[in-house]
C-alpha cells in the first residue's frame, strides 16, 4: 500500500480549485536504449572536451602558484556540487517529480516546481553569500598549506569569491535537467556540462591576456560557465511549458519530503567521498607516485563508467519512479533486468579491452614528458584493479535507482555504509602485499559487495525479477568477449613497442585494435540471434 506521505499534497484534498481539475499530461515514454546512447554519446563528448581543457590549461598555466589557486579555487564549489547538485537532491528530486507528474494536476506540478527552485535559490544563494564573506578561512580549510604564502591565499580567496556562485547555479541547472529528465529530454542535460569545458577553454585563451593575474581568467570562466549552463536549459523547460516561477515555500509538502529523502543520501554521498579521501591519505604514504598511478587508472575506467554505467543510471531513474508511481510492478522489474543486461552487454568488453589495452592506453594518453616506463607499469598494475571492478562500479549505477526509484534512500546508504566498512578492511589487507595496486583491488571488492547486497535485497523484496532469456543470453556474452579477448590479445603489439612510436601511430593502432574487438564481438552476437529491438524498452 502507499505511504499517504508520498502522495502530492493535493491528492489528499477531494476538491481541486474550480477550473483546475484536469489531469497533467504525463511524461512522454520514450525507448530507454535510444536514450542512454544518447546520454552516452553527450558524456563522451563532455569527457573529450575535458581533455582538451586540461591539456590548455597545462599548457598555459602549468603546475605554478596561479594554477595551484585556481585548482582549489574550484575544488570547493565542485565538491559540494558533488554532494548537492548531481548527488543527493537528484535522488531525492526525481522520484518525487515523477509522482506529482503522473499523478498531480497541472497545477500542482507547478506549485511543486515553483516551490522547490525557489526554497533552492533562497537556501544556496545565502549559503553562496556566507561563503564568499568568508573565503579566506574556506581556503584554508581545504589547503591549509597556503596559510605559509600570504599571497597565495589571497589570491585563491579572491577566486574563490568568483568560482562559489558556481554551486547556486550548477545547483538551478540540475534541478532543471531533471525535469527535462523526468520528460525524458536528455539530450539537453547531458550536452550542458560540454560548456563548462568550453568556457574554460574559452577563459583561457581569450582572457588570459587581459588579466593582471593571469590564472584568475580561468575563475571568470567557471562563472561564465555557470550562467551559462543554466541559461541553455531554460528554453526548454519553457517549451515543455514547465519554467517555474522560483518562491520559497519549506512548508509545501512536496519540498518537505524531498528533504527528507535528501538527508539519507547526502550521508551517503558524503561517505562516498570520505572513502574516496582514505584512499588518497593511504596512498600518500606509499611510494612516490603512488597517488598519480591510481588517478591516472582512475581516469581511464572512469571513461565507460560514465558513458555506460551512468548514463543508464540517468535514464532508468526517472522511467523506474513514473512506473513505481504508476504501480506498475510488472514493468518496473522489466526495466531493472533490463538495465542489468546492458550493463552486462557493454561493461564486460570494456572490462576486458582495459586490462588488456592497460599499457597502450597508458602510454597513448599519459607517456609524455615526465611520465617514466616504471610509471606505465604501475599505474597498468592499478588499472587492471580497477577494471576489475568495472562491472561492479556500473551494477551499483543500475542497482540504487531500483530504491531510489521507490523513495527508499535509506536502505542503499546503509548498504554504502557496509561496503565503505568492508573497503577499509580490504585496504588495510591488501595495501602491505600489493601497494597501490591493492588499494585499487580493495575498491573494486568492496564495489562487488555493494553491488551484490542491492541486487540480493531489490530480489528479496520482488522488485529485480530476472526475465526469461538469461541462460542463452549469458551463452553470447560469455563467447563474445572470449573471442574479443583472444582478437585484441593476438593483434596488441608488445607494450615497449608503442614506447617508441609517435602520438599518431599510437592513436591509429588503438583505434584499429578498438574497431577490430567490436566488430568481432558484435559480429559473434549477431550470430546468435542477438539484434537490436531485442533491447528496445519503453519508458
């Protein structure tokens, strides 16, 4: 039965105001495979985009003081971006929209949004203001070593006061893109982080000369970048005919429960990023190096993991809350197997082509300049950790939405609790035998055990019902990546050989060694009867 207290406020009142009682127009469903590519192919454009601002930004500004403030300078507003924006008001959020558009009126689909953009303008933008007041004591919070270099920190506060704005924006542009989301217009926030990479870019090339302060131009990007994130999303959400009118109300029902959803997931978020800190901390302590070997592997298996893993994270979480609002429990199952089966489909090869492409992509990506051989070795060593875990790392993506879906944030926050427990055992195992390399495995164990908890409660409690079709399924994955395996592994010249070749040589074997490995694995499925409708799903 339904919590009275999920229901929208109206819902409870018999008698909607005269001339208001018709039925909102509930989202458009749309094919969930066509949107997470869509959504994947947009990350993977944000992702290329990332790299091209990070080598502008090496190259102009290098690792000096300007480059050092300006880092900190953004990593403030960005971590708690982290925490807010794209972590806990999203869980919270959608679920809760989902509910008001299937089930609420026009009108209080709009009271709801009216309320929720501005109780959040109203509590960030006073936040934003507190923290520019007191920029100074933030830097030094978070890089207290800048407290030895005067100017230093004052520089860094005064970017500071430039980059703060960016959470209160960013914060407006996720609750825009998941309305979009919840009427199944990804495109456009999944296009919108491109221009935060490109305004940097931009910044940096264009107002780097006008700067008394050279690096403080790449602060005024950040701020560029935050208006204009949230001003590209705004003509769509007038399209849908969905612009709120921003004005706080904490007592509205809808607001209410959101905050009750969020305080659960930002302890788990916040854990997340904890666990994250741990590693770093015990890294510092081993080898030099040791911290760069890990963010370099890191970087790579973040690269499927966002394009595969959490963009079908992103377009199930809005398809699971319509369908839980629905009570459609028939459906809602078939989405969750669903979205277990393309994580399969295209997170295994992945897996695969990592740990055995870890040095080629190493040195095609990472080999320039100071970067050395015992370099390329370690860090492989800690890729393949990590690609390990791969498929974990995206079962937890599919997984959460199955509660959060439900407006159940407790239950895998508690399970992120558990396995941020168990991670710290596994690291204190594994770090004095393996090194860095272990505590990547300890991350990619204790993903596993997270992953597999989700799965067992979401079976226990009826919700992830396995489909029929699994064991023939489990037969053309299995033979796929067995033959994409052994294609790569024959065709991959011997690591030092890419040691000597230039950035283009490199470039062309990876992308034949890449084409080759799809080609064979898609060809096998295709061979077996698997053809693309077999994964087309409304939403």
């Amino acid at each position: 039965m339904t919590n009275p207290e999920q229901l929208p406020e109206t819902t409870k009142t018999p008698v909607p105001p005269p001339g208001d009682d018709e039925r909102a127009v509930a989202p458009k469903t749309g094919g969930l495979m066509r949107s997470g590519v869509v959504v994947s192919a947009m990350t993977m454009l944000s992702r290329v985009m990332g790299l091209v601002r990070d080598v502008v930004v090496a190259t102009l500004f290098g690792a000096g003081s300007g480059a050092d403030a300006f880092f900190v300078a953004f990593k403030i507003p960005n971590f708690m971006r982290r925490l807010f924006a794209e972590g806990a008001f999203n869980q919270a959020f959608i679920p809760v929209l989902s509910e008001y558009a299937t089930r609420g009126s026009k009108r209080e689909i709009r009271e709801l949004l009216d309320a929720v953009a501005g109780s959040l303008f109203a509590v960030l933008a006073l936040i934003t203001a507190l923290a520019m007041f007191a920029a100074p004591w933030l830097v030094w919070l978070f890089a207290p070593g800048f407290g030895r270099d005067p100017a230093k920190l004052a520089l860094t506060a005064d970017m500071l006061r430039l980059t703060f704005p960016y959470l209160l924006l960013i914060s407006l542009t996720a609750f825009a893109g998941s309305v979009l989301n919840t009427w199944n217009r990804f495109a456009v926030p999944a296009f919108t982080p491109v221009l935060l990479n490109l305004s940097l870019i931009g910044a940096a090339l264009l107002l780097t000369p006008l700067m008394s302060e050279p690096a403080m131009a790449l602060a005024w990007g950040v701020l560029i970048a935050g208006v204009a994130q949230l001003v590209f999303q705004v003509p769509f959400l007038v399209r849908l005919g969905l612009m709120p009118r921003p004005w706080p109300n904490l007592a509205h029902r809808g607001v209410r429960r959101i905050l009750v959803l969020m305080a659960p997931a930002l302890f788990g978020v916040s854990v997340s990023q904890i666990n994250l800190l741990l590693d770093t901390v015990l890294a510092s302590l081993l080898a030099p190096g040791s911290v760069s070997w890990l963010y370099y592997s890191d970087r790579l298996v973040e690269l499927p993991l966002g394009v595969f893993g959490v963009a079908i994270g992103t377009v199930i979480l809005p398809a699971l809350s319509k369908r839980h609002a629905e009570q459609s429990g028939e459906h809602f199952a078939a989405m969750l197997d669903w979205a277990v089966r393309a994580v399969l489909l295209l997170g295994l090869p992945a897996a695969l082509a990592l740990a055995i492409l870890a040095e080629p992509l190493l040195i095609s990506l990472f080999h320039y300049g100071a970067m050395t051989e015992n370099d390329i070795v370690m860090a492989a060593m800690s890729l393949r950790a990590y690609a390990f875990g791969l498929i974990a790392f995206m079962l937890i993506k599919v997984l959460a939405p199955g509660f959060f879906a439900r407006q159940n944030v407790k239950t895998p926050v508690k399970v992120g609790i558990l396995a941020m427990v168990a991670n710290m055992v596994f690291n204190l195992m594994l770090i004095w035998p393996l090194a860095h390399t272990g505590l990547a495995l300890a991350t990619a164990l204790s993903a596993f055990l997270n992953a597999g908890l989700l799965g067992w409660l979401l079976h226990k409690q009826g919700v992830l019902v396995f489909q029929p079709g699994w064991g023939r399924y489990a037969i053309q994955l299995i033979g796929g990546c067995a033959l994409m395996s052994a294609g790569v592994w024959w065709l991959t010249p011997e690591w030092l050989q890419w040691l000597e070749w230039s950035m283009w040589a490199r470039v062309q074997w990876l992308a034949l060694l890449v084409v080759a490995g799809a080609a064979v694995y898609f060809a096998w499925l295709a061979a077996l009867g698997m053809r693309w409708r077999h994964f087309r799903l409304r939403g």
